[in-house]
C-alpha cells in the first residue's frame, strides 16, 4: 500500500477554463454540411479512432449527428448526417 502523504505533486482545481476548439477537428466539425463527410487515417488504429471520436464529440458541440464507419484496418470515415 502507497502512502500518498509522501507524494510531492501539487494539484489544484482550475475553474472556468474554456475547452480547446481550435484543433483541426473542432475548426473541421463546424463546417461539416449535411451528407459531408472526413477520411481520418493513422498509422496507429487507436489514434485515428480517438481522432474520429474527438470529431464526433466536436460535432455533437454544435448539435449534429454523426455516423463513423471503419474503413480498414487504420482509417475510418465521419459522417454529418443530420
């Protein structure tokens, strides 16, 4: 069993601390249309399936509905669908 006095790190709650929206998804998610559509493709899976879940989630900010298909092995494809 850890002692957690012993731990050094200082943490501390932030209030109203805005969410990042400037990343590529968030300035994307915007501009999607209806029936528009993104290629997301890494070469590691679980990036580019966090990459169309942080996509979606960016999308959902602004009220629309999405559908995201895996394509292959390291690529999936986002859809605004309403």
């Amino acid at each position: 069993m850890s002692d957690v006095s012993q731990n050094k790190t200082q943490l501390k709650i932030d209030k109203d601390v805005p969410l990042p929206n400037s990343g590529t998804a968030g300035y994307l998610a915007r501009r999607l249309e209806i029936g528009d559509s993104i290629l997301i493709e890494d070469e590691i899976r679980a990036t580019a399936n966090n990459r169309a879940n942080y996509l979606i989630e960016r999308a959902k900010d602004h009220g629309f509905r999405t559908l995201k298909k895996e394509l292959g092995p390291k690529s999936f494809r986002v859809w605004r669908i309403g």
